[in-house]
C-alpha cells in the first residue's frame, strides 16, 4: 500500500505525513529531504548547478539513508547525519533548482521507486501522486492559504533559533511557489484523483485523522 501527500510548502505535509506513518505503524519517506541533500552536497563538492550530467552522476554516487530516532527522522548522507544542515533557507531554495533538473529528477524518482517496491509507506512531496507513484492506493494533496502557510513556517524557524521576520517568509514561499508550479518537469499540481484538504483551519491531528479515515473505510488496514 502507498499514500502519496503532495502540497506546497507550509501546508502541513511534513507533520502530517509523519503521523499517518506512525499511526499506520509503515515507512515514511521524505523525498523533499533527499533533494536538499542533493543539492547540499552539489554545494559542498563545488558543482555547477546548470550541469546535468554533473548533477547525474553526483546522484548517482550518494548514499542516502533515513533512520528513525525516537520522533524524529533523521537523513544521513554516508555517516554524517545532515537532518539539520539541510532545513536553510538556502537548501530550501537550491533544492528546488535541482530538483528541476532532468538528470537528477530521473535518478531520485527511480530511488524513490525502489523504496516504494520493498513495502507500505506515506510518501511525501510535491510529485508523488501525479509522476513517481502515480498507481497509488490512496493520493492526497494538502493547500492552506499563504498567510496560514507563511506563518507555519515562520514558527516552524523561529523555534529553530532563525532571526527572521514573517514577510521575508511569505515572499520566500511565494518565489518558492512559482518556481515548483513553473518547472516543465514534475511540476506540483494535484493529481487528478488525489483527495484535496484544505488544512487552513484544521490542525494535524485533525488532518491526520481525515487520511486515516479514508484509508481505513476501504479495509486495506484495519483500526
């Protein structure tokens, strides 16, 4: 079984995402993530970003792995856990120039696969009902409004100790926005038999339960 969650960022994938996991006791892949660790390392070993074949080939070469420790899941790229390094700003915006990149959208996508064939998980990220699982049991695209969106992640870096003000946040998810709803790949857009929830005035568990509903009342799992 797979559940695909799509949405922009601020939508409240991530939580959400994690918690239907945890509840339905299968995987939970991040692809967002895997991304930002492509583009953190493109960065750390000099790449240029405009190279395809670069980036290809560095894809081809890294070794990702997703460990859950307590609550929290955690990236390691080799040994080095990078959960934290690749939550910038920075990473956030890099991640979505690479991920718009033929070369390394065909690599991740094929690894994604490959995780998805090995048993059940929730998949999170902006293409995974409409391009890498487009077979799945359950597709479900979460929307919020920008200023609910901006302000989930404006709390979302404070509490990670940024120093940074809430417009700089709404116009980074607007830039953002238009970069992953623009790319003529895998552009994010709500599959065609995906179930939409706008998760403005709703909190996670109230999200989560929702999913949880849907995905029980066809008995693929039992409550």
């Amino acid at each position: 079984m797979i559940i695909t969650i799509d949405g922009p960022a601020g939508s409240g994938k991530s939580t959400i995402s994690k918690q239907a996991a945890k509840e339905l006791n299968i995987l939970y892949l991040d692809t967002g993530a895997m991304y930002r660790a492509v583009a953190f390392q493109a960065k750390q070993q000099g790449v240029d970003f405009q190279d395809g074949k670069a980036l290809g080939d560095l894809c081809a070469g890294l070794n990702l792995r997703f460990q859950k420790d307590s609550e929290q899941y955690r990236l390691f790229l080799g040994a080095e856990d990078i959960s934290a390094v690749i939550r910038s700003p920075e990473m956030d915006m890099l991640s979505s120039g690479v991920s718009a990149v033929a070369e390394v959208r065909r690599a991740m996508t094929e690894l994604q696969r490959k995780i998805g064939a090995h048993g059940d998980l929730v998949a999170e990220g902006r293409d995974m009902g409409t391009v890498v699982f487009p077979q799945a049991e359950y597709k479900f695209f979460l929307t919020a409004s920008p200023e609910a969106r901006a302000e989930r992640r404006f709390r979302e870096r404070r509490a990670r100790g940024e120093a940074v003000d809430l417009s700089t946040v709404a116009t980074e998810l607007k830039t953002r926005d238009e970069q992953d709803s623009r790319r003529i790949l895998a552009p994010l857009r709500q599959a065609s038999d995906a179930k939409l929830i706008d998760t403005t005035e709703l909190s996670p568990d109230q999200v989560t339960t929702l999913i949880l509903q849907a995905v029980r009342a066809d008995n693929f799992v039992k409550a």
